[in-house]
C-alpha cells in the first residue's frame, strides 16, 4: 500500500475538474421534455412583437401580471464638493474679502515731555469685493393621460409605480444637469482668463494614469501630493494657491483631491497591499473620483477633425449631433468622440466651496391639466439660480509631466 508521500496529488484546476465531474449538470439531470421547453422559450427578455397570445390548451388570450417597475437613479457625483447657499432675492451675490493689517512702529515707545501721541490717526482696512451672476435656469416636462394609463394597467398599485417612474425620470434630468454643471464651472476655473491660474497653482507630478505606471510611479504622485499639501497649510497665511491672491490658511480638512477614475484603485492594488505601514502612504486628503473636468468638445472621427454640434427640437431639447452648426436634423449617427481640453490634468487639489451655488428657486414641479386634451404636463422648473466658481478659493492642478 502506497504511503500518504506517494499518492499522486492534484493541482488546483485539476480538483476543481474531479468535483464537477461528480456534480449534476443540466445535462446529465434534466428531463427531456422540461430540457426542450426551456431551449423553445429561452432565457432573455421577450419584445412585444414576440408574445405568444393564446394559451395553447384552452386557446384563450394569455394575461400579464405586472412583477415591477425600473425607476431610474441619477446622483450628482460631485456634490460632495459644492456648498450651496441661499438667495432669496437680487440679481448678484456679493462677497467682500478684508485685507491684513500689518503692524506699526509703536507710539507708546520714547515719549518725552511735552509730546502728544495722536491716537486719531485714520487707518482705513483695505477691502475688496467680487460679485456673482445669475447662470442657470432650467425647466422640463412630461406629459401623461390619465385614461391611457388605465388600459396598460389592471391595478391602481401599478399606475401609482408608473407614473411615480416617469416623474422621477423628470427629477434626474435635474440632478444630471447639476453634475455637468459642476463640471462646466470647473473647466472655467481652469482656464479662465480673468482669473488666471498663477505658476504655484500648477504642479507637474508623475503621470499614474500611464499604462505603464510603476509602484515607485504611484508612491512619487503620493509624495508629490504629501509635499504639496505641507507646502499649502505650512505658512501662517498666504495667496499663493488661489487666483485671486487672497492671503489666508486653510486647514487641511478643508481641502479635497478631485482625482480621474482608476488612480485611486491602482494606488491601493499596487501600493498599499504591500506596504508595511498603509498609512504612510495613504493620500492625505479625501479623495472625490469624476469621469473628467468638464468642457469636452464632441467630434464624428478619433483624429478630432471633424467638429459636431448639437441639434435641438423645436422645444429646445438636444436630440443629437449633426457636423453642420446651427442644423435641425441630427445627421451623425455613429461614434461620437469627445475631445478633452482638460487632458494633461490628472486631478485637483481643491478647496470645498470652490464650486457654489445659489439657490433663489429650488426645484420645483407644477400641474397643468389641459381638459380638451384629456392630459396633464408636469412642468419641472428652477429659474433664476446660479453655480460659480470663487478665484479667492485655493486650488492646485495636477499636471502629467511633459
């Protein structure tokens, strides 16, 4: 008899080939007849065109039950960023920012007899202010007849779910336009000229993004981060890291890294799994994923050669591209291809309250029922409200090096 040394051993895919050998399958368990169904009626979802409408044994109309309805979700991503403040009434938002006070030469020092210290003296604070505009109105509709709802529905439960569907499908037409807002106001904070960026907002840090990225690649961006955030909360105060050039300290729990998808993940597979200590290298400030930093130019061709623009219906509302600027008929029908202005930064050290908005009209839905017509329109609007970008905010982009 062969000692526990000289059994033959088996590898890992090898076990796993012995067990389902000795396991059921379809095949070697199913019935013909139940086999045979399952290969007529399939597994995917049936079109409308495809019903079978006769019950083949008493050849009488088939019923649908109703199991659920799919409502749609949409998040705005980059909420977390935004600080939101009220506006109930005006057409701006002002904001005034107080200069520092640099010390005198004291009076109180040398006083000889005879002397007066004029302690009337004017000294006026220096002050500036900075104003925001009005920017975003928005307003969206649906319409639906309470009558025709009846006819595709055996249950008021079913007619609440569906209408309570299409309504939150009007909602996320909101929370998707304040996500590409958000990212709009960033572009402008990145190249905006009125405001322009100084040389200390921008960093070239190594590209982690690259294919080829190393773990010493990723721990030099983790550095690169590290130093840049001693170097901005390191001074009593300074102007150095917003556009406006206000001089203040902001405390690191203040800040948040806008970082592209995927930096995040690499850092934490190639890095931190083999680190000794993880908190050494871990990025020293909340970190807030988006897809991109807004202003994507859309073109028909890879090249970025042939420039698409927007087609609208006669309600405003984008229904494709066409290659001719200012067409009502949307003529692209393939790929479309979004060109990057943004593409050498990789991510932003950003102040909360960069990005604000101000609200004078919150969300709102109202109905208009039209008696002729037998329907209702739910108008969704919000006028009057704005998103900006603060150029007295800190901020530092992240730059691929050349």
């Amino acid at each position: 008899m062969p000692t526990l040394a000289q059994l033959p051993k088996m590898t890992n895919i090898e076990a796993w080939n012995l067990c389902r050998a000795s396991s059921p399958t379809f095949a070697s368990h199913t019935s013909k007849g139940t086999s045979d169904l399952f290969t007529e009626k399939g597994f995917e979802a049936l079109r409308i065109n495809d019903l079978p409408a006769i019950n083949e044994f008493f050849e009488i109309s088939l019923r649908v039950a109703l199991n659920k309805i799919d409502i749609p979700r949409a998040k705005n991503p980059l909420s977390s960023i935004i600080e939101s403040y009220d506006q109930p009434n005006g057409g701006f938002l002002q904001r005034i920012a107080i200069g520092n006070l640099k010390p005198i030469t004291p009076k109180y020092r040398g006083v000889q007899n005879g002397d007066s210290v004029d302690q009337y003296v004017v000294r006026k604070p220096t002050t500036s202010e900075r104003f925001f505009g009005i920017n975003f109105d928005y307003q969206s509709l649906v319409t639906i007849q309470d009558f025709q709802v009846k006819q595709v529905f055996i249950s008021e439960n079913g007619m609440g779910q569906f209408i309570a569907g299409i309504l939150a499908g009007l909602e996320n037409g909101y929370t998707v336009q304040e996500y590409e807002n958000t990212k709009q106001a960033i572009n402008a904070a990145l190249n905006s000229t009125a405001y322009q960026l100084k040389e200390t907002q921008l960093l070239e840090v190594t590209d982690p993004t690259a294919a080829d990225a190393s773990t010493e690649d990723l721990e030099d961006f983790i550095l690169a981060i590290k130093d840049q955030m001693t170097r901005m909360t390191i001074s009593s105060q300074t102007g150095a890291f917003n556009a406006g050039g206000f001089e203040t300290v902001v405390d690191e729990s203040d800040y948040v890294l806008l970082l592209r998808p995927g930096i995040k993940n690499k850092i934490a597979v190639k890095v931190r799994a083999g680190a000794y200590n993880p908190e050494d290298i871990a990025l020293p400030i909340p970190v807030v994923e988006t897809e991109d930093f807004g202003g994507l130019v859309p073109f028909a061709d890879a090249a970025y050669t042939r420039r698409l623009y927007p087609v609208y219906d006669k309600l405003g509302s984008e229904i494709g591209f066409s290659e001719t600027e200012g067409s009502s008929t949307a003529t692209h029908t393939g790929q479309v291809y979004y060109q990057d202005p943004n593409a050498g930064c990789i991510g932003i050290i950003m102040q909360k309250g960069l990005v604000f908005t101000n609200k004078q009209n919150p969300y709102e839905v109202r109905i208009a029922q039209n008696v002729a017509g037998l329907y209702t329109n739910y108008w969704a609007s919000s006028p009057e409200n704005g998103i900006n970008v603060d150029p007295y905010y800190n901020m530092v982009a992240l730059m691929k090096a050349a």
